[in-house]
C-alpha cells in the first residue's frame, strides 16, 4: 500500500510491454520455425499472395483484374471451395454471369454447406430474373443463416418484382425487426421498399407511419450503400480469403531466456506520488464511519489499474492510468517510445476514487469512449474527436448512486444488435456504516441492477427487466436510432 504510482506503472507497462515483445518475437528474425510448418507455409505463400492481391483488386472496383489473380489462384491446383467463390463474385460484377455461374456451382459441389455461394446463387439468378431459382437459393441462405439482413432484403425484392406484395411486406419486416444496428443499410432500404409495397397495397396511413421513420434515417448511411451493388452484397457478397498458416516456433526459440528492461523513465511516465492509505487490518470505529472517511481511507487501499486504446485513431495504443487515491491520467502515444499526459485537454481527470476503465466504441462512431467505474458508479466520458471527451454519464441515463463503489464495466453486444451492452459489477456500497467496529474486508456487499432497452431502433424510452440476485453485477442494454446519436440507459430493479 505504500508504492508510489510510478511503481505501479512499471509494472503495468512492463507486463505490457512483454506481450507485445513476445509477440514479435514468435515471427521475428531470430525464430526459426519447425521444418513441417516452414514446408506448409512456403508452399502456400504464392497462393496466399494470388489471394490477397485479387481481394484488394475486387475491394478497389478492379473486377477484371480481380478475375486474373483469382484465376491464377484456381489454375494452381490448389484451390479451394472459396477460391472459386472468389471468382465467380469478381465475374458477377464484372457482369460475366455465364462464367460466374460456372464458378459458383464449382464451389457449391466443393462445399455443399458454403452459405455465400447459395446467396450469391440467388443474387445471380435475381439478374437473369429466375425468380423461382432465386427464391430456392435465399431460401436455403435463411435456413442456415435466419438473421441475415442481406438475405431477407433481396428476398423481397424478388418477392415484389413477382408482384408477391404480401410476402414482400414480410420478408422486409423481418428486417425492420433487425433494428438500424444490426441492419444497417439494408434496414434503410428496406424502410423504402415497405412504404412502397404498402402504397401499392392502399394502406395509406401504416405507408406514411413508415415514410416518416425512413425520413429520419435515410441520411445515416452513405448514399452509395442503398445501390444496388451494395444492396446485392452484404456479408455473403465479400471475398473469403483464408488466413494464412500459423508458423510454429521451435521449441529451441521458446526456450530461449527472456529478460527485462526498466525503461518506465524513458517512456516519459511521471506521475504524482501516491497518498498514503490507511491499514486494510485497521479497524474502523462504527461511530467514526461516514462516507467521507471511506472515500480518503478506504478506496485508497484499492491499487491502480491501467486501461489501453487508441482513443485518436492514430494507430498507436494510448493508456489511461486509474488512481483510487488521486485523479486520472490520459496518456497519448507519441510513437517515439514515449508518452505525453493530455488529460487536461482531454477532460477525463475525473474527481477521483475510481477503480477501473475501459475504451469502447459504444456509439458505433468510429472513436472509442471512456467509461470509467468507481465511487458513485460508471462515468461515461463521450469521444467527441480532435482529443477532447465530455462527460454524458446523466444523459446516457448512467446516473449516479451515492456510495455505490463500482468496480468493473465490461461491454459486449448482449443481443445481437449491433451496439455494444453495458455490464457492470458493484463491490459495495460505502455509504451504509458497518453495524458494528469492522475492517474493510468485512463491507457488505451491493446486490446489482439491471438495465434494459428494447431493441426497436426508433424507441425513446426503456423497458424494466427482471432483477439479478446472484452476483453483484449491473447490466445496461442500449439501442440507437442512429450511428452516432446519444444513447441512453435505465436501471431497473435494486
């Protein structure tokens, strides 16, 4: 309890520094990989290369070179199912649909179980206007694939073109069901084509109801996304190139001795001297207790942790350094083996007794945000760019409670849709005195809450959920109209 925080940061970036060491070292000059792995990759290294360079063609609009390097790849010998699906997607859009067809029934015989050559089975027959060849290929994509919006989308398409309105207004609903996250530009599309399959329809009212959803969103996507080569692509539409094979170290190399270099001075990581904590044995008189004291005696017993991300999109891994005792440290990668302290720019300082932090693109914005767990629960710092956060943690609906001492905020797509959920733990709530004289290890501990919103994009409030009683932990699930909106979140239960 007595380091300073520049000994904490040692080890931090030590064990950081490590990682990134070993790491190099497993492809690096001075491992020599086992004769067997070192056969295997030499051999497909000029394959791999055919590959790589046809897909950076095919990314790039050059179909007809695309053609060329992937028909290299399949003249070899070697190829496999998705090399052939390759070329077939680089003749469909160089509009060689004879040819593609050829390719995609290769890969199909290759693979019998290869989703994207049946979705672009169905994309190709859709051209030729084989409506009913079409139907049977999307069909046999859903089966496998249900939530594929991609699938769904062009499945009614082919639904309308067939004057199918009915089926077309279901199979663009189950894209509605998607939500704007997980559907993206097919969700927009799909929007358009429901109103208009409804117009057809003469139900005026539920097609206006639908307009003016699709009025608030069309703008969120580029343009280029609701054509259709884009509309005709999706997950199934993009070129599989397999990774390359791993290359085993010996076991000489693995064996070889690792040592370690003090260089936390170099990086230019100077910070404050930590305070002081009390003794974590002490025992705390009841009649003493209050808040305060816990937030100047109590938290500061709890060590430092360090958060890593690239919070300005410069390819370098910046560190956000948590300090129980003191406030926060925002440190930007200068990329020369150092480091510089922004976080009066940035604005992230916080007001202290914080445990823990993590990076996250929770918006979907392109620019990962701060959320920051500690006394009085998660703070959300929003990325704005340029270097510079804003603390949002009301507007998101994270709002504080009064000496609940948070510990951990972890986020993941819960629901499949697209945003990233919230999950936080709770170790307890220090504005409770014990019953009786105790140590700290003896705090009750906080029973969690959970957070909820539906997952219907244009929703503006939250539903409640059940409550967790296991463990100490919150969940919080967002849903946003909009790339880049403000999201919020709500607790319920306690």
């Amino acid at each position: 309890m007595h380091r300073s925080l520049s000994n904490v940061m040692r080890v931090c970036v030590s064990a950081a520094l490590l990682l990134s060491c070993l790491s190099v070292a497993s492809a690096g000059p001075g491992t020599k990989p086992a004769s067997k792995a070192a056969g295997r990759s030499s051999v497909s290294a000029p394959i791999q290369s055919e590959r790589n360079i046809g897909k950076a063609y095919y990314e790039q609009g050059k179909y007809v070179e695309a053609v060329g390097q992937f028909q290299k790849v399949v003249a070899s010998g070697k190829a496999l199912a998705t090399d052939h699906l390759n070329l077939a997607l680089a003749f469909l859009q160089s509009n060689k649909l004879d040819e593609a067809l050829g390719e995609l029934t290769t890969a199909k015989q290759m693979d019998p179980k290869l989703v994207a050559a049946d979705y672009n089975l169905g994309i190709l027959y859709k051209r030729e206007l084989r409506y009913p060849d079409a139907q049977a290929a999307l069909m046999r994509v859903i089966a496998a694939d249900p939530n594929d919006p991609a699938a769904w989308f062009n499945l009614g398409t082919i639904y309308f073109a067939e004057r199918k309105l009915d089926d077309a207004l279901e199979a663009h609903q189950h894209v509605l069901s998607m939500g704007f996250g997980k559907g993206q530009n097919f969700y927009v599309a799909s929007l358009f084509h429901t109103f208009t399959t409804l117009v057809r329809l003469k139900r005026d009212a539920d097609a206006q109801k639908i307009l003016k959803i699709h009025e608030k969103v069309r703008d969120k996507v580029p343009g280029i996304s609701l054509q259709n080569p884009a509309l005709e692509g999706g997950k199934y539409g993009a070129i599989m190139a397999p990774e390359a094979p791993a290359v085993e170290p010996s076991r000489r190399a693995m064996l070889e001795k690792v040592t370690f270099a003090e260089i936390t001075g170099r990086l230019g990581l100077t910070l404050p001297a930590r305070q002081h904590a009390a003794d974590a044995q002490k025992e705390i008189k009841a009649a003493d207790y209050s808040l305060d004291y816990a937030r100047r005696n109590l938290i500061p017993l709890l060590g430092p942790s360090v958060a890593t991300g690239d919070y300005d999109g410069d390819g370098r891994n910046d560190l956000y350094v948590v300090d129980p005792a003191s406030t926060n440290h925002l440190l930007h990668n200068n990329g020369d083996g150092t480091f510089t302290d922004v976080t009066a720019k940035a604005g992230v300082a916080g007001p202290g007794s914080a445990l823990s932090a993590v990076f996250a693109d929770y918006n979907n914005c392109g620019r990962p945000s701060l959320f920051v767990a500690g006394l009085g629960g998660v703070r959300l710092y929003r990325n704005l760019g340029g270097g510079v956060f804003k603390d949002e943690t009301d507007i998101a609906g994270l709002h504080p409670v009064p000496g609940e001492l948070d510990t951990q905020a972890v986020l993941f797509d819960a629901d499949n849709d697209g945003f990233l959920d919230l999950v936080v733990t709770a170790y307890t709530n220090l504005s409770h005195p014990p019953a009786k004289d105790a140590t700290a290890r003896l705090l009750k501990s906080q029973p969690p809450r959970v957070w909820h919103r539906p997952r219907d994009a244009c929703a503006a409030a939250f539903s409640p959920t059940s409550t967790m009683t296991a463990t100490p932990t919150s969940v919080c699930s967002v849903t946003m109209a909009t790339p880049c909106s403000m999201p919020t979140w709500a607790r319920a239960g306690s």
